[in-house]
C-alpha cells in the first residue's frame, strides 16, 4: 500500500491478539432466533430440518478452515475449536471471529433451502454473533465441551416436557410453566412417561447429546498413544517445521468431515480419536 498523509490513522487499530498456547474456542449464537423460529413456523421442541442445517452450515465452515479440529453444536448455537499452536490470523480475535461468523451465516444462507425447499428466506435474514475465549488446558477445553452438551440435556429434557404439557396436555404456557417449576429430571421423566407413555430415553440423540463435527480418521485403541496430558507434561512444546505444518494441514483438509451424536463428557471419545487433542491427523479410513 501506497503511503499518503492519511495512513497515520492506522495508529487507531488496537491489538487484538489472543493468547499464546491456549486452545481458542469461537462460539457463535443465532441472533433473535425464537422470532426466526417462530416466522418459519418450526416444530416444537425440536425442529430436524433446522439442526441439520446448522450441521451442514458448520461442516461447510470446517472443509473452508482445515485449522479447526472439533466443533459442537446444539440448538441455534455452535463452537469451533482451535489447537493451542493454531498461529490463523496471527490469532487475531477479530478475524477469527469474523471469518467464522460471516462463513458460517453465508453458508446458512445459501443451504437454506435444501431443507427448507418450500419456504423461501425473507428478511430480517438470519444473522449470527460470536465471541472468542482462550482455554489453558485441555482440561479446560474438555469442560467447557462438557459443560455445553450437559446444558443440551437439560435444555431439551425440559422442552420436550414442557411442549409435551402443551401439545398433548392441553395446558398453555403458563400452565406448563407452574408444572414444571422446581421439578428435577427424574420429575420430568416421570411426567413424560406417565402421562404421555414419551420414554425419553428413545428420543433421537442429536436431540438429547446435540452435534458433534470432526474429521474422520481410523479409531485408536486407548492406551496405544501417548496421553495429551504427557505431551503437555513435556519440559518445552515440540515445534514443527513450516513445511511440516504445511503438510498436516493439507492431510487434515482431505478428510472426511463426519457429524455424529455421541457422548464427549466421557473419556472414551476423546481416547479414541487422539488426534482431536494432539493436532496431528490420523489414518484416513479405508474404503469398504
């Protein structure tokens, strides 16, 4: 760029860069979604067309973006997770978190009518915020992964009580309301069951568990790997050649993104795709 007596105004720009050696995590949220939902007249508690089109507008964001390892996803919100060496951006807040929303909506946008093939958008046009945290550990990170998925099971179980109240109960909002206040998950599970015969434990698991988006390698066994917490243990981070890290990121952009409804609280999941914490891609599955 050509120097001129105007480029002192870049001396406004504050640094924005976020933590070194932390894991970053760009969480967006649907921005006046209960009117949106409302507008398109979406099934209540849960509308299917409306999560997978949020799953197909995240594997989208993650085939344009090989440097995030995971995502999650529930409801009208998503995480994206980016590895602690993750250097996107210089690790700019702001572009990260702009590259992610503006990706993520233009996809939502343009995929809308595969699944809503019968109702054309119009505006107000959906639109997403986001923010960036920084977690230190993998410990941290694995919490925070845990923390929105418990919040999934919760949020759902109670919507699903409450518009099983209001569907197949005949109760209005209110009343649902006053029925269900105080009442625990095993309270709910009863209400569901007895009145209803709804056993909970049957409904789908993208309801109950949300969405989890990864690239697909061959699965370890546990205990064949060293463990994250050994690699962090390690007196100095091991660092990779450019040309190195050139080569995993083209490795990881070949991969097959796959979305699954499993449990992330556990250790299993993570045991066995030891590449999700390491950064270092897997094998890539045969074909059967």
């Amino acid at each position: 760029m050509a120097n001129s007596k105007f480029e002192y105004v870049k001396q406004f720009e504050q640094p924005d860069n976020l933590l070194p050696n932390t894991w970053i995590v760009v969480r967006i949220d649907g921005r006046g979604f209960t009117k949106f939902a409302n507008k398109y007249g979406w099934e209540k508690p849960n509308d299917r067309r409306a999560l997978d089109l949020m799953n197909a507008a995240a594997r989208a964001v993650m085939a344009e973006l090989p440097d995030i390892t995971i995502a999650y996803g529930v409801s009208d919100e998503y995480s994206f997770v980016f590895h602690k060496s993750c250097t996107l951006f210089e690790r700019r807040s702001s572009k990260l978190v702009s590259t992610i929303v503006s990706t993520f909506t233009g996809y939502y946008v343009h995929l809308w009518s595969s699944f809503f093939p019968d109702t054309p958008l119009s505006p107000p046009l959906p639109s997403f915020d986001g923010r960036a945290v920084c977690y230190p550990s993998v410990q941290n990170l694995r919490d925070y992964m845990s923390w929105r998925q418990v919040d999934c099971h919760i949020n759902n179980l109670y919507n699903t009580t409450f518009w099983a109240l209001i569907q197949l109960g005949g109760m209005d909002g209110t009343e649902a309301e006053k029925t269900l206040k105080g009442t625990f998950a095993s309270d709910k599970n009863e209400i569901l069951f007895s009145k209803f015969g709804i056993n909970y434990n049957n409904e789908p698991e993208i309801f109950k568990k949300g969405s989890v988006v990864f690239r697909d390698y061959e699965l370890v066994e546990p205990g064949s790997h060293n463990t994250v917490a050994e690699v962090e243990n390690q007196a100095e981070p091991v660092e990779q050649s450019k040309t190195q890290n050139e080569k995993d990121r083209k490795r990881r952009a070949k991969a097959r993104i796959v979305v699954e409804h499993l449990d992330i609280i556990k250790d299993d999941f993570w045991d066995r795709r030891p590449w999700l914490l390491s950064n270092k891609p897997g094998k890539i599955p045969k074909e059967p």
